[in-house]
C-alpha cells in the first residue's frame, strides 16, 4: 500500500508505504501524485517512509517502479527514504550512484532529519575576483545542479567584465557531487567556458583530485596545473604570472 501524505503544492512530497506494494498502487496513488507535483514545479523533492510492516512488492509493482522512475527520470530534485528493513536499504545505497538526484537513507523515527536533509542547502560555490582576469572558484560541501544554476549568472558576468579568464579551482573542502544531474551540470558548465579559459590551478586535499588535472586537459585547451592543498599560495601566484 502507498499512501500520500502530503499535498502535491508542498515543498515535499511525502509516501507512507506499508504491506505489500502492488501495480494499482503505483497506478492510482504515486504516479498522479508525482505527475501533478511535476506540473507545478520543474523537480521535485520526495521523501518515501517504509515502516516495520512494509512487506515488499509484487513482481508487477517492480515493473511499476522501474516505468515510474524512468519517465521522471529528470524530475527528481532530492529523495530521501525512512526505513529500518535492511535489504531495502541495501538495494538503495548499491543502486544510488546511478540516480539522477542525491538520495539519502535515514532510520525509522528521524523523519525530521530527512525533511531538514531535503530543504538544506548541500553545498555551495564561492567566486572571488583576484583581479586582473582571475577569478578564484571555491567549491564546498556536495554540491547538486540547483548550486550550478545560481552561479552560472555571476560568472557570466565576470567574463563579460574581463578581457581574460585564468581560473583558480579550489577543491580544499569539496566532497563530490550529488547524484549525476549536479556531474553533468558541471560539465556543461566547463564545455560552455572552455575556450575563454587562458590557465587552470586546482587545489586540493584529496588523492582523487589530482586527476582533475588530466580530465581537464580532456575540456580545456589551456595550461592545467595540479596543487596540494598546502601550496594555495604557490597556486595563485602560478596563476597570476605572466
């Protein structure tokens, strides 16, 4: 059984489900709810609580999730789920990298903590002008897609208002992304600024960060050059010379 909680006007929308799941249940309760949500706003935020006497679905309501989540592929924003059952939340924590939204598992009772994880801010981009074209992009905490859109418009500006562009990239207290929407807005924010780009410095704090250097060169015909957290100064001033 699936039982909607919330309205589809509220910031989240809120799924009890209990007993055994079935197709009739996708068919006249989740799929309207998620298809009216979608048509008030471009994505939406859901939070799913399975209880102790959630049983599991049938085999037509595995086919009913799998069509659900692939015609709104796109239109989920966050997704948290509240459950004690051990495989489920096993299936869910294997199969999230491949969602296109963060998605986060909390225990039974921690309701509030799951509407908190779904209204807060993940993370954040910090832009400072260095002066003289160079513009120091601090990337903090995990960020989602929301995060891209918002600065998009500042370094729009920051371009128009500079005759070069040299990139300081600082990766000290960056934790990943959420989900692949946020990886993929990344990326097309690199494809779409790529060629103004004169120079890249990346610091960072973590193994995995230095190959950041090598996947730029993949994006960015310029110099890229890799920095341990300990030499932020280095990196600026390898980036404002010449």
């Amino acid at each position: 059984m699936i039982e909607l909680k919330s309205t589809p006007g509220d910031a989240i929308l809120e799924f009890n489900i209990s007993g055994t799941v079935t197709d009739e249940d996708y068919r006249d309760v989740l799929t309207p709810a998620l298809e009216k949500a979608m048509q008030d706003q471009e994505h939406i935020r859901v939070l799913v609580r399975a209880g102790d006497d959630f049983e599991g679905y049938t085999l037509e309501a595995l086919a009913a999730d799998a069509r659900v989540g692939l015609r709104h592929w796109r239109g989920f924003d966050r997704v948290a789920l509240v459950t004690d059952t051990p495989w489920l939340i096993r299936s869910v924590k294997a199969f999230s990298v491949f969602f296109p939204c963060p998605v986060m598992t909390f225990a039974l009772g921690q309701e509030d903590d799951a509407r908190r994880w779904l209204t807060e801010s993940l993370g954040s981009i910090h832009q400072t002008d260095l002066g003289g074209g160079a513009l120091h992009v601090q990337l903090l905490g995990q960020l989602d897609s929301a995060v891209y859109a918002a600065e998009r418009e500042d370094l729009d500006a920051f371009l128009r208002a500079n005759d070069r562009f040299r990139l300081l990239l600082d990766l000290r207290e960056f934790d990943g992304w959420q989900g692949l929407d946020a990886l993929g807005a990344h990326f097309r924010l690199v494809r779409d600024h790529h060629g103004l780009v004169e120079r890249v410095a990346i610091v960072g704090d973590k193994a995995w960060q230095a190959m950041a250097q090598r996947i730029g060169r993949q994006f960015i015909d310029a110099p890229v050059h890799y920095f341990p957290a300990d030499e932020f100064e280095g990196a600026k001033a390898w980036l404002l010379a010449g």
